[in-house]
C-alpha cells in the first residue's frame, strides 16, 4: 500500500513538472515560428518575460483539456500537435504575406485551399498531405494503443477550470492595468509584442465589435445631433458623373524602397498621376493580404480596428446582415452599382456579401469572356478596361464601378519567371527576397500599362468619369517597415482623376474616410456613417474614433438608434454579370449538343436536365458537348461554373423536344 502511494505521489509530482515544461517547450518552438529568429526569440524572453509567462499560462490551460479525458497521453500529444502545427503554420503564412495567423484564416480555409497551387509546388502540396494525413494516422493509432485510466473528473475540472480562470483574470488585470491592449491594431505588431499564443487565442474569443461601455440611445441621439441633418436628395444630380473606384492588388510606389534602384521606372503612368493629379497617403487596415478589408473599409466607412483580431466581416456579420455604403449612398441619385474582379466571384463568399453591401451586379472572372493569364496564373488586369466600359453601356443611369484588379498578387516565384525580363532590380534593402521583388515589379509595371490604357479609354469618353486609384495593401515580399521611407506598412497611395475638369483635393487619410469623402467632394451626401465622416472636424480625436465605434456598433450589432429600429437597407437582387448570358438556340445531332447564345466563357458549362456536361467553349456565341443519348424531351440551360465547381448562375431553361 504505501509502495502505490508513493508511486501515485511520484506519477502526480512527474505530471506537475512534466506539462509545465512541456509548455514551456512547445512555446519556445512557436514563438521561434512566429520570430522566424533565434535572436528575436532570445530579445523577446529578456525583454518582456511576463508576457513570455502568459503565453506559456494559455499553453498550459490547454493541455490540461487533456486531464478530461481516460486517454489523457492521447490528447495531450494532439493537443501539443496542433499548438506545434498552428505554429508552423503561422511561420508560412508570414512569409507568404506578413499577416500572421489567425483564427479568421481557418474560417478562409476553403479559399486557402484553392490557392495552394499558386504558392506550393507540387511536391510540396503533395508533402503537406502526406505529412497531414501521417499525423492523424498516428494519432489514431495513439488514442486506440493507449490505455484507459482512471479519471477523477471533479478533481480534473477543478483543475482545468482553475487554469483558465487564471489564464482569464492575469489578463484581464493586465488589460486594466494597461500592460495588455484591449484590441490590436496592428496584427504585425501585436504578434511580435504580446507572442503568438496570447495573440491566436485573442482572435478565436474576439469577433464582431464589443459593445461600447458609454452605448446607449441616449448617447446614439447625443452622436446624431452633431450631424446635420441629411436634406432630401434627387434621384439624379444633374451632371453628375460616373464613379469608378479601381482597387489595385499589392500596389504601392515602389520606388519608396529604401535603397531601390531599378533599370526603369516600374509605375512611370501611375508616378505621373500623382504628380499631375490630386494624390495622397491612405492609411489601409493589412499588409501583404487581406484585400477584403481594405475593400469593408472603402465601402462602408467602417473601420476595423474595432472588430476582432484578422477577423473578416465578409465571413462574420456580413453573412446575415446588411449595413450602409457607398453603393447604397449612391442608389438614392439613381446610380447603378457594379462590381468588377478578374478573379472567381466566390473568393471571401463576395458572390453573396455583395448584394448585402447594395451591389446590382457582380461580374467575376466567369463572365468574363478570353481572359489572358500570367506566368503565375492570375489573369490579366488588361481584360478589365473593356468590362468597366461594357458595364458603363449596359445601363441608362449613371455608374458606380467597383473593381479589383489581380495581376500583382503574390506568390512572387522566388526563381525569375519568363514574363520578369523587362524591370531589373539594380539594388533593393538589405534582406528583401531578390527574386520576388523582380517578379514583383515586373507585375507592377503590367498593371501600370493597364492603368494608362484604362485612362486613355475614359480620356475619348463622352460621359462624365472620377475615377479613384489607390493600392489595397504593400506586397508580401519579405518588407520591414525600416525599408520603407515613410516607415509604415500599412500606407499605399491614391490619385484622383476625371475627364471633365473637376477639382479635386486629396489629403492623407483612412481607408473608411475615402469614400465620403469623395462623394463630399462631388457634393452628394450619403447615410449617417457617410456623413458623420463628411462633418466630423476633427477626424485624428479620440471623441471621433470612440463616436464611430458606437455608430459601428449600433448599426450591425445594437438596437439600430440611428434608424429608429428598423435597419433601412435591403439587401439587392444581385445579377451576375454586367450583360446577361442567354441562349439563342440548342441544336442536338450526331450524338453531340450544340448551344448557341450570347455573353458565353471558358467557365460555361452545358447542363441536360440538370447534369452537367463536359463542354468545349468555342467562342463566346457557341457551346459544345458530347450529348448522352436522349429519347425523351430534355431541359437545357447554361451555367456559370467556378473553377472549384461552384455554380454562380444559369441562363432560363430552354425545352428541346427529341
């Protein structure tokens, strides 16, 4: 008997010592993932050891989950696994776009998947799965080889209860105290200051925009008095022009390189807007990702500093609830709203977000017909000229056209590709990856073709044209901010242009403050976010900031104050496509089916009552398919197919009698 006590005393005494260091371990190896340096590691556990502490406290909470459980050693390795994979994980993604890992990005995990081709090699991809599958092999055959125990689950509760309890209240007093941020404005930041563990788990507890401590209706009313009252508006302001926000991917002026020279000037037509345009500073809320966000911000007026860590409104609370912006701002003077992407209209579920955001229409890269690609596999930005003008000729009113171009965006091959031999890279900072700043300017310089092109088109245009130029977010290649000029990650530049002699001005400035302040510009007026940006005198105050978190937070999560209860917009019946895909006639002969129609893709597909064939797209006027053999009446129709096999639309059913 007293053998099996001191064998329990001992077994207890082991696990008392054994998971504090392991731990310690397993934060040594993330936080090694996270600092991508033995040197940053060693600086960061000399210089903030209590946040060291604190990471290592949430480490340890979770492996004590495992107490729980009768095979505790297994969900102690798979829980000690997944920390070590969330690590490495964190330590690719950084490299890839400078962003850390966060919670958001497993909930991208669908369109992270579809994008492993363009920043893996095979091999690679092919390893990630056997490496993945080998892992959950192993840990099934850890939980069936492990032997059962015994568990005391009042004294196991208590104790994984008491660890997170302690976890919660350290950091709480640390937030109160002011040692800890309440959120994190800056990702890169924030990761490197307060470690991965407690940073990771802040974005999986942190979504949506808590409620303010001061929010009220009382104070909502306070907010709404400041701003004066929207007058009634036209449903057409004469004169008023076309709108054309253009969203260039990973673009900024390069040439504020510290240290960079190139054989030529990679952006000569955009460094010749901003020195004959009204040009400026725009602060945006990523670096090297996330265009998604930059593009919340400039449509709604919204800033994201008050939503959780990486989080994405386009997968939070965009999924089920409309707010104001500009396209919604814009319909109240008879404008059209469409939005234009030369890439899948599926990405960050925009097929669907945007008719929550006022969108009429969405034309994608499935509707856009002979699209040229890249080296990389991006299709072209060139494409995108004919389709705004095609949108513009598509409706009587007046337009708002959004549009995202793609060319720039990375993976930047780290080898030259065969499309990288017009810019050479004479000299760049010290540590910048070579290779992929080349292949990088070499895509710059594409993009800046397409932007004079675009230009010159709008220059012989008989209708009234701004059009609003500014970079998303800096490219992830390998960029600290000491090798910038301006020292800021998160600034590109905007340029204001138009063909019809308008004046405008362009200070530095938000992302969320661009959109109104445009339309101010042209004299329009917009909702109450609109125009509280529009009227704030002060927009660098803290009353400003702290006022607009209130106005976020009563429109998309409160008792919507400022409109009386009832949210005021709809979400649109959004049309894919600028121009509808229709079908003229179905011809079936020869054991093949013929289809001839209009506005058909390469991402057409013929579907026979309701099954989808291989289908060969011959121009943008004809299908054709092997036709299985029908004896009956069937029902045709064409689909618009992403490359993921996610329908995006259909044309109407056309019966073809045998």
């Amino acid at each position: 008997m007293k053998k099996q006590r001191r064998d329990a005393i001992r077994h207890i005494a082991w696990r008392i010592v054994s998971l504090p260091l392991l731990s310690i371990a397993i934060f040594l190896i993330v936080e090694f993932c996270n600092r991508r340096s033995f040197e940053r590691l060693f600086l960061f556990l000399t210089e903030r050891p209590a946040m060291c502490g604190i990471n290592v406290m949430i480490i340890l909470a979770t492996l004590l989950f495992s107490e729980l459980f009768p095979r505790r050693r297994a969900f102690l390795s798979a829980i000690a696994i997944l920390w070590i994979g969330f690590g490495i994980t964190n330590y690719i993604v950084i490299c890839f776009r400078v962003q850390p890992f966060t919670f958001a990005d497993i909930q991208q995990l669908r369109d992270g998947i579809a994008l492993m081709t363009v920043y893996f090699k095979w091999y690679q991809i092919i390893l990630i799965f056997v490496a993945g599958f080998a892992i959950v092999a192993g840990l099934v055959l850890l939980f069936t080889k492990v032997k059962k125990r015994r568990v005391d689950y009042t004294r196991s509760a208590i104790l994984f209860v008491g660890a997170v309890m302690g976890c919660m209240l350290t950091c709480t007093l640390s937030i109160n105290a002011g040692y800890l941020p309440r959120r994190f404005e800056n990702l890169v930041v924030a990761y490197d200051e307060y470690g991965f563990a407690y940073c990771f788990v802040n974005s999986i507890s942190q979504f949506g925009i808590d409620k303010p401590v001061d929010y009220s209706g009382e104070v909502v009313t306070n907010i709404l008095e400041e701003i004066p009252e929207e007058e009634p508006q036209p449903t057409a302001l004469v004169g008023a022009p076309n709108v054309l926000f253009v969203q260039l991917e990973s673009f900024f002026d390069v040439n504020n390189l510290v240290g960079s020279r190139f054989s030529e000037n990679p952006i000569p037509n955009y460094t010749e807007l901003m020195e004959k345009w009204p040009s400026g500073e725009l602060y945006v809320p990523s670096v090297g990702g996330g265009t998604a966000n930059t593009e919340f911000e400039i449509l709604t007026g919204m800033c994201l500093d008050f939503f959780g860590a990486g989080e994405y409104p386009y997968n939070t609370v965009l999924q089920e609830t409309t707010c104001e912006t500009i396209c919604y701002n814009l319909a109240a003077y008879d404008y059209v709203s469409t939005a234009i992407h030369n890439y899948t209209g599926t990405f960050y579920d925009r097929n669907s977000v945007y008719s929550r955001l006022g969108f009429d229409h969405f034309v994608s890269l499935e509707y856009i017909p002979d699209a040229k690609y890249n080296s990389i596999g991006w299709c072209s930005d060139s494409v995108l000229t004919r389709e705004m003008i095609k949108a513009m000729r598509a409706t009587e009113q007046r337009d708002f056209i959004f549009t995202i171009t793609v060319q720039t965006h990375g993976k930047y091959a780290d080898t030259l590709l065969p499309d990288s031999d017009r810019i050479q890279v004479l000299s760049a900072p010290e540590n910048i990856y070579f290779e992929q700043l080349t292949n990088y300017v070499n895509a710059l310089y594409r993009t800046d073709a397409f932007i004079k092109e675009l230009l010159d088109a709008f220059t012989l245009l008989d209708e009234p044209v701004v059009v609003v130029f500014y970079g998303d977010h800096l490219p992830a290649v390998g960029l600290d901010a000491d090798m910038l000029k301006d020292g800021n990650l998160y600034e590109t530049q905007y340029v204001i242009w138009n063909n019809y002699g308008a004046d405008f001005t362009a200070e530095n400035m938000e992302a969320y403050q661009l959109s109104a302040n445009i339309l101010g510009q042209m004299g329009m007026e917009g909702g109450v976010i609109c125009r509280y940006h529009q009227t704030a005198a002060d927009k660098h105050s803290k009353d400003y900031l702290e006022q607009l978190e209130i106005l976020e937070y009563d429109t998309l999560y409160g008792n919507l104050e400022v409109y009386d209860g009832v949210n005021p917009y709809q979400a649109t019946e959004l049309t894919m496509g600028s121009v509808p895909i229709s079908i003229d006639s179905v011809t079936m002969e020869y054991g093949r089916i013929l289809v001839e129609g209009r506005n058909f893709t390469e991402f057409s597909r013929i579907l026979v009552n309701d099954s989808m064939l291989d289908t060969i797209y011959v121009d943008s006027g004809a299908l054709v398919a092997i036709l299985p053999k029908q004896e009956e009446t069937v029902e045709v129709c064409v689909a618009q197919v992403s490359s993921e096999k996610r329908e995006l639309g259909r044309t109407d059913v056309v019966v073809v009698e045998p």
